[in-house]
C-alpha cells in the first residue's frame, strides 16, 4: 500500500470521525515574486489547496535567491524550517550534509522518478542516493531576448555571433535606442558574464573553468578574451542600470526603450504576462556564438525535515508528489519560461522558444555542450559562486577596467574559496 496512505489510516485513527480528509499546511520558501513568476507559484497553491492543504507563502524577493538563502538559514537554524525551500545545485548537498533534509524515497519510488527524470538531473537531487529534492524545470541561461521591431527600426537583424552583437548594438544605439538591457546587479553582472565566457571559450573550458575550476583555464589568455568582451558590453547600457531588477530590465525589451537583453527563460513569463506573442512581439534566440550550446539551470525544491503533526507530513508529501506529475509540469513551465523536466511530457501546448530549448537540451547532452550555470548555482559551491560573481561584478563596475588584470584575481577569489 501506498505509504501516504498508510499514514493516512494513522492520521485518521484520532481526527474526528467528520473529517474525511487530511488537510495539512505546506510552506514554500521561494524568490518567485515577478508576475510571470507569481503566475507559476500560483499553480501550485492550487494544486495544493485542491489536495484540501492549506498554502503558506514564504516569497523573499530578489532574483538569484541571495536574500531568500539568508532568510532560509535564519529559519533552518532556529529549529523552524518551512516545509519545502527553492534550493539549487550544491546547495542541496550542503543541507544534506548538514542533516536538515528528509528523505523523499517513498514517493520517489511509488512515482518511478528513476525512471522520468534524466539522470544528470536526478543525482541534484539526491544526497547520498536519497532523494531530498524535487526538480521543477529546466532553465536555459544561454538566451539572448530581443525586440524585433527595435532592430528594424535600426535596420540591423538579430546577431548571432558576439561580432556581429556589437555591429548591431552601435546601430541600434546611433538610431536612439538603449541596445542592451541590462540590470546591474552582481546575479545579472554574472549572467551576461557566463553567456560571453560560454561564447568565447566554448563548452570544453567552460566546463574546466567554472566546474572544474581548472587554473591553466581560469589564468588563461582565453579569460583575458571573455573579460575583454564583457567590458565591451559596458557601452551599450543605459546609466540608471544600476540595481535594476531583472524583470523590469526585461520590461525595458517588451516595451521598445531597448532592443536586446541576455537573461534566462524565466524573461519569457514577462513577455508572456504581458500578452507579448513568441516570434512576432519577441524573439528568443540563443545568445550570440552560442548556438548549440545549453547552459542550465534547474529549480528545485528541497523537503525539510518537519517537527509538525502527522497530516503536514501528508502535505509535504503530496507537496512531493504534485511537482512532477504531467498537470503540474504542464502548466507550470507553461507559465515560468522553462521547459518540463520530465522526460516523457507532450509539448504540443508549449511555444516555439520551449520546442527550441527541449530541442537544444537533448541535442547539447549528446554533444558535450550542456553545461550548468554558475550564474544560477548549479556549476559550483555557494563559496565559489560567491568569489567568481565578486570578482565578476567588480570588474563589470569600474570605470575603465583592465581585462588584463582579471583572470589573475579569479584565480585567486576561487583558489580562496574553494
Ligand atoms: C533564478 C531561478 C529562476 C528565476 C530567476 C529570477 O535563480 O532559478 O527560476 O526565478 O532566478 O528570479
């Protein structure tokens, strides 16, 4: 018998004999409060709530998730973590090892997720072969999102080399448009960092660099190229770029102040909240020189171990269970931008940019091109991630940077942090 309901039975020895259902309560810590971002979060409150579980919204905003981990260690260390966190990569490793994880097994196992899941991603979310995580979806980071009305009105067509990127930016900027949208936030500093390094060094070293955190690749002549192509990006922004939120940077894109904007397709749930139409309003294509590559990034929720009574361990539970049925998967993505991390999903209701990203995603696994984002925590530890984003950032912040200077001091920001 299922194990839920075995519980259930438990459950049901000592509630009143009124009360037909279990109903527990599920708090979900997350960073997912742009609109397009909100609109997914919602799906699954109601998913929850049909399951007769109540929703407690544990929203800390910030893009990238930097405040919402800080919130979540408050929490975890005071002895009151909610039922489930927005935790990526190896930072689902670190919870693991820090014994705050329950083991989702049971569910896992009566759900075949061996079986549904690719395997690269199902090891994310094991900690020593336990199941402590559950994947949402799969992130490609490698996009470039363009205005294509912008573009013609600059009578430039959309690059797809870093070469050709700047012929179009110093079009478009001559023709009075602010050619790339970008909001100066380290996160945001690193994104834009991480599609130029995939472009310049390609998928090999990228990997060596930023997963191996292989030194002869970070110290190199090629790293002085990907800072010397970042820095050329600084002419293109507008001045009041600073600390702007991503999504009203992707805002600036939808509506016409500017032409182009390197983000994740999560930026796809703001296009589409704003009734924007993939391929006629908007375009996605993959960031210049990047064609074939994928760099991803999955979100997942990690499960708490909960001190709470036995039916908001039934919560967690179904809460475990819903993330990856079809229904779920579905309309989630539908709304969030990513694609279905499921391997056996029917895509006839996802756009063009999804049919191209799952497209992209089985063809860069076959070639050694998909790559995880360090950008978004999925290539490397929180220390390291922290020392590249810093040194990246900083780089990015300065009047007239010496690209020369930077991969020395990479070398050292990781070598400290690793
Ligand atoms: C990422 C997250 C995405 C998206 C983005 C902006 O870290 O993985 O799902 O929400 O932040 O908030």
């Amino acid at each position: 018998m299922k194990l839920k309901y075995l519980m259930f039975a438990s459950v049901l020895s000592w509630l009143p004999v009124t009360s037909a259902v279990a109903s527990g309560q599920v708090e979900v810590l997350h960073w997912w409060t742009s609109s397009g971002e909100a609109k997914s979060v919602k799906v699954l409150k109601q998913m929850m709530e049909q399951q007769h579980h109540s929703w407690k919204d544990f929203a800390v905003a910030g893009g990238g998730g930097e405040s919402a981990m800080t919130v979540l260690k408050m929490r975890a260390v005071s002895g009151n973590p909610p039922t489930a966190a927005q935790l990526k990569g190896h930072d689902i490793q670190e919870w693991g090892r820090l014994g705050f994880l329950t083991s989702l097994d049971d569910v896992a196992q009566q759900e075949r997720w061996d079986h549904v899941l690719p395997p690269v991603v199902a090891k994310i979310m094991k900690y020593k072969g336990h199941y402590v995580a559950v994947p949402i979806n799969v992130h490609r980071v490698n996009w470039l999102w363009v205005n294509p009305q912008v573009l013609n009105a600059a009578g430039v067509k959309v690059p797809t080399t870093l070469d050709a990127f700047f012929v179009v930016a110093d079009k478009v900027k001559a023709a009075g448009f602010i050619a790339l949208a970008h909001g100066g936030q380290p996160w945001q500093d690193a994104t834009l960092f991480e599609s130029i390094a995939l472009a310049v060094l390609g998928s090999a070293d990228y990997h060596k660099a930023f997963v191996d955190l292989d030194m002869a690749v970070i110290n190199s002549d090629k790293m002085v190229a990907v800072f010397r192509q970042f820095k050329r990006m600084k002419a293109y922004i507008d001045p009041e770029s600073k600390g702007r939120h991503w999504n009203a940077t992707t805002e600036m894109v939808i509506n016409g102040q500017a032409a182009m904007q390197f983000m994740g397709d999560w930026a796809k749930g703001e296009f589409a909240q704003a009734n924007k139409q993939a391929g006629k309003d908007y375009l996605c294509v993959p960031a210049p020189g990047t064609q074939n590559q994928f760099t991803f990034n999955i979100d997942s929720l990690a499960f708490f171990k909960l001190k709470g009574t036995e039916v908001d361990n039934i919560a967690q539970y179904d809460l475990a269970q819903t993330l990856l049925t079809p229904s779920f998967q579905r309309i989630f993505n539908l709304n969030k931008g990513s694609i279905p991390v499921r391997l056996d999903m029917d895509m006839t209701a996802f756009d063009q940019c999804a049919l191209d990203s799952m497209q992209a995603f089985k063809q860069a696994s076959l070639s050694g091109d998909l790559v995880p984002s360090f950008s978004q925590n999925l290539a490397t530890t929180a220390d390291v991630q922290s020392a590249i984003v810093d040194v990246v950032s900083e780089f990015f912040n300065q009047a007239d940077p010496d690209p020369k200077l930077a991969p020395p001091r990479l070398a050292r920001a990781i070598k400290s942090a690793i």
